[in-house]
C-alpha cells in the first residue's frame, strides 16, 4: 500500500503519543472538548484501555507512519438501560482538517459499533458555532436532538452543548430481546 493511501484502522499504542498530541490541540485552542487542561500521554492510554476493554472501538486515520487522526465510540451512560447507544468522539490533526478524515473516521466507526450490536450513536458537540462537528455528523445522517444552553465555560465565554443522534441497524424497530448477547 503507498504511504500516501489513508488508512483507518484500530489504534495501537504506538499511536498513544500522536492521539495525545491532536487532542491537547483541541483542548488548548478549541471548544470542541470541555476539558480545560490537556490530559496526558498516561491518561489518554488509561481513557484508550477503558474504550477498548469495553469492547467499543477506538481507531484512527493514517497516511504511512503518521496519525491523522482519531475517533472512538464511549459508553454514553454507565446504567444497563443504556447498553445499547453509544457516543461518539472524533478528533483531526489541526494541520489535516478539511480533508474529509473526520467523515472516513466516523463512517467506519459507525460500521463498527452497528456490527457490535449499538442502536443508536450520540454525537455530544461542545460549542453550538462548531460548524465543521455539526456538519460532518448531519452529513452522515445524524439528526439534531436538542442544545444545552451556556452549559460550559471556557475560553472566557459560555459554550452550549448540541445532542445529534443517529440510528444504526435495526433501531429501535425490535425489542432487546431479540439481540443475540453478542449484540449487547
């Protein structure tokens, strides 16, 4: 494969140092991520370990050695009830936005967490002025589920949070009783 094909694939922990380095970016300068200080390079291997004990997949974009970029599915709420939806994060190298990574990211994680048996993906968006997260989530068919208002501070202004929510696979067109365990 030449190194200039993109690649979206599970991450490694070789691409701890890189998925470190694009996130303290987005928190330092952005308003995508609520976090005021960067986590580092043990947290963001700690929150990695978590994702992926869970079952949920956590990949990233690359092009050759370098780490474009990186998405990964969370648990959106610890209680039971909630097994079946998922939330989305997806973070691009500052130097590669615009370059369609992040919808090749969430397109595949997308496939991954439908295959696993998620029925509904949220998308929590900081920021009711991030354009580019609003608009690559509607681009892949998520749709507008309400806005917290002034729900964050940072960067000397209030912030509101959009909820964006997408089915996947059956939805909610069958009971949970009839998933197979291994679809939660």
């Amino acid at each position: 494969m030449p190194s200039s094909a993109l690649l979206i694939r599970p991450s490694l922990e070789a691409d701890l140092p890189a998925i470190t380095a694009i996130y303290a970016h987005h928190v330092i300068h952005g308003t995508g991520s609520f976090e005021l200080e960067a986590p580092d390079l043990a947290e963001m291997t700690r929150r990695r370990s978590d994702v992926l004990a869970k079952g949920l997949p956590h990949l990233v974009a690359s092009r050759g050695a370098e780490v474009l970029g990186f998405a990964y599915a969370g648990v959106f709420r610890p209680r039971p009830a909630f097994r079946f939806m998922a939330e989305d994060s997806v973070y691009i190298h500052a130097d590669h936005v615009g370059q369609s990574l992040g919808r090749a990211l969430l397109a595949e994680l997308l496939r991954h967490c439908e295959a696993l048996g998620i029925r509904q993906m949220l998308a929590v968006i900081g920021d009711s002025a991030n354009a580019g997260s609003i608009g690559l989530h509607h681009s892949l068919g998520f749709a507008h589920t309400g806005i917290l208002k002034a729900s964050g501070w940072k960067h000397g202004r209030w912030l509101d949070t959009v909820f964006m929510q997408k089915t996947l696979g059956a939805g909610d067109s069958c009971p949970a009783s009839e998933l197979t365990p291994s679809n939660r």
